[in-house]
C-alpha cells in the first residue's frame, strides 16, 4: 500500500504547497537543531540545519518581510522544541496557571525567533550591500551575524542566553575546552562555521579561497580535539583533602514545596538527611534552593532546628527567602537568597541579582499585575511586583573556601557570575528544576553551569531540588553525580585549580581579536566597484 493510497491524492495535493515552502522547510531545519543540546547531543544536527537554512538564505527574494519571516520560521521551529519545558512548569499549579501554556508555547518563542528575523535581514543586506561572491566570505558573515543576534539576545530586555549554539560542543568536553579561552560566544562562532563546511562541499564549483578555508576549519576540529585532550589534565588539580562537604538532594515535589502543611516537615527532612551516614568532620552542608521554605531573617525560632544540623565546626549553606523594608508605603522587597548558617546563626548572605521575566518579577508590574507570578511570591510582596533583585555577582569567604553563589537562572550568564577583583575558590549553584518535570530543560541547564567551570577554571558545585546534583571539576567533568528524582546524598573532597583560565584573565578579548581576523579574512577578497554594481544589477533583475 502505497504513500498516496493511504492518505488519497487529494490530501496529498493540498500537502505539498505547505511541506514545499520555504518557511515550513525552515521551521523543520529550526525544529532539527534543538537536538543539538543536551540529553541528544546529535553533534550533526547544527551542520545539517545551519545548512539548509543558508541554502534556503540563498534563494532571491523581492520583498525584505520574506526574508525576515524565513528567519522567524527558523527560529520559531528551534526555540518551540529547545524551550517547549517551560509550559511544564505551569501544570504544577494547573487550576491557575494551566491557561498560560498556549501563550508560553507561542509567544516565548516568537518573541526568541524575532532574533532570527533580524539575523536573516541583517545578513542579506550586508550581502547585497557588499556584494560578497565568495562562499568562504559568506560563511564568515553567516558566523558573525549569527554573533551579533545571540549577542543582542543575551543582553536585551534582561536577556535569554538559553541555548546560545555554543553548547552543541558539550556533546564531548575535549572539543569544549576552547571555552576556557573565547567562552561561548567565540565557542558559537566556531560552532556556525564549523557546521557550515558541507555548504561548501555541496558547491559543484569551488574557488581556490573556498577550499583553503574548508582546510583550516578541518585542522582547527582536529587542532580542538588535540587541544582539549591536552589541556584536560587532573595534575592542575589541587585536592583539598581537609575540606569535605556534602551536598542533600531531598527530592521535594514541586506541589507540595510550598504547602502549608508539609513545607516544614520538608525543612526537617533536610536537617535529618544532613545528620544522616556520620556526618562528622563536613566543613559545610549544601542545601538546594529555597530549601527553606520562610522568610529565613524572619523567622528566628527556625535556627534552633537549623543549629542542629550544622556541622560542628562548619556551615550549612541554603537557598532561603530574605525580607527587608521598603521606603515606600505598604511596600516590602523580599529577594530569592542564599544564606551561609552557623552554629549562632545568619553568617553572611547574597540576594539573586538576576531574575526570571514574570516567574519571579514582572516587568512593568503595575501595568501588568494580571499576569502570573510564581506561588512562591504569591502573598508574600507587596504590590504584585515580585522578587526584588540583588546588586550583582559575589565571592562569599569562609574559614576553608570562598564560593561564588548562583541561584538558579543566573548560572547561564557568562559575564556575569564573578567577582572577577575577587576570585572564588569554587561555585556554588543552588537549584530547583523540578518545575520542569522530565523534559530537556534540567539537562540543558547543567550543561549551562558546567560550562562556566570550563571558561573560568573554577570547580562547581551544583545541588538541586531533585536533581541535577553533581561536583563538576574545572574541566567540566562530572566528578560526583546523584540519580534525578531521588532523594539522596553525596559527600565529596573540594578541589581547586592551580591554573586561572584565559577568559578569567581576558574576558572577552580573545574573541574579539577572532572577530576581527575573521574581517580580515573577508576583506582581503573585498569586491571591487564594478563587481558590487554588477551584483546589484543581478539582484534587482
């Protein structure tokens, strides 16, 4: 039985203008490249999409909309099936927020694939406007237009550096210790060019500068791979042998995290995990975000059930809520926190410096209070505006070690997850992924934070509600991991790097020096008047 006797001609008939157009062919190549990522990591996936796409970015277009919305049906495809787990997290509450997935399936990633729109345009443009002939000069403009639109997506309006194309090289972490000299954004632009080399193999006519560029992007995969197996060597490695920590997984269902009647048969349940398998001799307890389920500077009878799970002679380091007065009437800032707790009390602590856009604030709240704010929230500010945010990245110092906290979201910022004046000895990222249930997105979030322990050089510590709890070393390796949706518990032996990293030193300056070899690539090539004239002329007819 054939294709056509099954579904009838007719229908097929029908099918084809759709399945034959550009948008749909480029909402499929989109769809593709979000197996790029983790739990998949088809490392393929990236060549094949970015390929069709530039082929499709190929074709002549009269009217400038066309080539922005090919860009949307690109980007629509990749960011509806790379961040389809954020509608997850509204079936927690399902009565109340359950009405909201339609807008989370449609608007996030609309609003995400307008950065593709823009891509596309600015490319073709500068095509046109410079006339580039050759593929190789093409290939760099792709690259570093791809560049500037994850860079503007990174950065506007708060920013969403979720799955920058970066990532793709965490398929196997010898091709990803780059990273620790151009960080993910010059990681994203070998990524592009190295996904693009089949554009010029499938070129049935390709010049001499084509074929000496394919060159050097083979040598620089092979050079990656050679690179990172050197540079990946547990000798730079300092074992603090003194310094042991524990880290609790207490697997709390999301539902009942903040239930009234069971938040604080949760609070003890973490203090039980921490006293359990002789916990004598931890220098510090880590406990996973919010773990606390109070208002921790507010709640003072809390600290004689805390006392008895700190360690004799060390800390427990939790995610908790901080309240504080506001100046305006009626009004308090209540901020996501992570605190530092001894045998006396508060110690220190840090206040999460950048939120989640409407799941802990809400933009313009005054205007937009109808819409959702996590529970969490919900009752405790004032006015409906949500969290309040912290000043900005910190190294917190203990007696043993000094760490920098991140909490949650925070940890997918490059730049901004360090104290660079003041260098930690590890991070620390205090998690709750169970929103998302079992989806992509806790996976892709690991990698996220495994990746600032490859650009920086610092270890990481990562304890999350249910999961993904691990000690990750400088290299990105899992040293120590606990099985997601577990309760559990895991003891390890800090480590620290004796070697700081390029991009700690230099931040994004190696990159910027990569931008601008690349120019010089492309402009030794450069067309001349008559050839920009010509291919205008061709355009336009």
């Amino acid at each position: 039985m054939t294709l056509k006797s099954m579904l009838g001609s007719n229908f097929l008939k029908k099918l084809k203008p759709i399945t034959s157009h550009n948008y749909f062919l480029a909402f499929l190549a989109g769809s593709f490249m979000a197996l790029s990522f983790a739990p998949f990591y088809i490392f393929i996936a990236p060549a094949i999409s970015l390929s069709v796409f530039y082929f499709l970015l190929e074709k002549n277009y009269t009217k400038k909309r066309e080539i922005f919305y090919l860009g949307f049906a690109f980007g629509y495809g990749h960011f509806l099936f790379t961040i389809y787990w954020i509608s997850i997290s509204l079936l927690v509450d399902a009565a109340s927020f359950a009405w909201l997935i339609p807008f989370a399936l449609t608007l996030i990633p609309g609003a995400l694939a307008a950065y593709f729109g823009l891509f596309a345009l600015g490319y073709k443009l500068l095509l046109k406007r410079f006339a580039f002939k050759e593929t190789y000069q093409k290939i760099i403009i792709f690259a570093l237009c791809f560049f500037v639109m994850e860079f503007l997506r990174s950065n506007l309006f708060s920013g969403f550096p979720w799955a920058l194309l970066g990532y793709v090289w965490m398929f196997n972490l010898k091709f990803a210790q780059i990273g620790s000299i151009f960080g993910i954004y010059g990681l994203s632009i070998f990524a592009v060019l190295c996904s693009l080399i089949p554009v010029i193999f499938y070129k049935k006519t390709s010049s001499f500068s084509d074929k000496i560029f394919t060159i050097i992007l083979s040598l620089f995969l092979i050079g990656n791979f050679l690179f990172g197996n050197f540079y990946i060597d547990d000798k730079k490695l300092i074992k603090q042998d003194d310094i042991k920590i524990r880290l609790v997984q207490a697997n709390v269902a999301q539902e009942l995290k903040w239930n009234g009647e069971e938040r604080f048969r949760n609070f003890i349940k973490h203090i039980a995990m921490t006293n359990s398998q002789n916990p004598a001799g931890l220098k510090a307890v880590i406990w996973s975000e919010s773990s606390i389920p109070y208002v921790l500077n507010e709640s003072p009878q809390l600290m004689q059930y805390i006392e008895a799970g700190v360690p004799e002679n060390g800390v427990i380091i939790s995610g908790a809520l901080r309240m504080k007065e506001n100046n305006k009437p009626n009004e308090i800032d209540v901020y996501n926190s992570v605190f530092v707790l001894n045998k006396t009390g508060i110690n220190n602590y840090y206040d999460k410096h950048h939120l989640v856009p409407f799941g802990e604030y809400v933009p313009l709240h005054q205007l937009l209070s109808f819409l959702f704010l996590g529970k969490i929230v919900d009752g405790i500010t004032g006015g409906g505006k949500g969290f309040s945010s912290g000043e900005k990245a910190q190294t917190l110092a203990l007696e043993d070690f000094s760490f920098s906290p991140l909490v949650c979201y925070e940890a997918i910022f490059s730049n901004e997850v360090i104290d660079k004046n003041n260098l930690p000895d590890v991070f620390i990222n205090l998690t709750n992924d169970a929103w998302f249930g079992n989806s992509s997105g806790p996976f892709q979030h690991f990698d996220m934070a495994r990746m600032r322990a490859i650009e920086y050089g610092i270890p990481l510590i990562r304890v999350a509600n249910n999961g993904i709890t691990a000690f990750i070393d400088p290299f990105g390796k899992i040293i120590k991991s606990l099985p997601r949706n577990q309760m559990a518990i895991a003891d390890i032996t800090l480590i620290k790097n004796s070697e700081s990293t390029i991009y700690t030193s230099f931040g994004s300056l190696p990159t910027a020096l990569l931008i601008l070899i690349l120019l010089v690539i492309i402009l030794i090539k450069m067309p001349t008047k008559n050839q920009k004239q010509n291919a205008k002329t061709n355009h336009t007819n």
